[in-house]
C-alpha cells in the first residue's frame, strides 16, 4: 500500500495518521522531544506521553550510537504538551500499539457499552 504521506492530505488527516505513534519532535530551539502521541487540540498543539527531552541533535545522536549514553542533556518529561507554533519538523520512530489494539479502539468508541454496578 502507498505510504499515507505520498497523497495530499490536510493538517487534521496527518495529525490522525500520526495517532498511536512515537514521535520524534524538534522544536525551534534546538530541543527534540521523542514520545508517544496521543491528541492534539484545535490550534495544533500536540500531547505527547512518555516523553524524552534532548537539549540538541547532538544528544540524540549520541545516544542512539550508544543506548548507555548519559547526560545532563537527557530527562525525561512524561507528559508534555508541545505548541503547535513551536515545531519545525516531526517524523516517526515507530508504533507503539499494535493495528489490531487500534481496529479494536475504533470499533469500541463507536459502540455503547453498559455495565452493571
């Protein structure tokens, strides 16, 4: 199948086809920040779970050539909300739930779900 990137699609169809993915963000002052992405919101912004923050490309570089790598440079955030205005550029580094985990998701939030208390 084509790559979801090699058609045309506008900012809230590539924001969807982002969901479920661990991301690795770079911000206009040199930070990068990887983690999961789970939602944005009207004006872009983008919440991100699990998060790492590195203070330069440098650093990320570093510790993907060595995984023990450890800086002052590194730490990590957890939950994180990035302005939308602030990002320069995103890409993937890969999924973290599985196609069927979000088939499932899907198909669930569409269903009514009762339960006895």
């Amino acid at each position: 199948s084509p790559h979801p990137l090699s058609k045309k699609m506008n900012s809230e169809e590539f924001l969807k086809s982002l969901l479920a993915k661990r991301l690795r963000i770079k911000i206009k002052d040199g930070r990068v920040i990887d983690g999961n992405f789970m939602c944005t919101d009207d004006t872009c912004n983008l919440v991100i779970s699990n998060c790492e923050e590195f203070l330069t490309q440098t650093d990320v570089d570093e510790t993907e050539r060595n995984p023990k790598f450890n800086t002052a440079n590194i730490r990590t955030l957890g939950l994180a909300i990035v302005p939308g205005q602030e990002i320069v550029s995103i890409s993937v580094i890969k999924e973290f739930l599985s196609k069927e985990t979000l088939e499932y998701i899907s198909a669930e939030k569409n269903a009514v779900i009762q339960k006895d208390w």
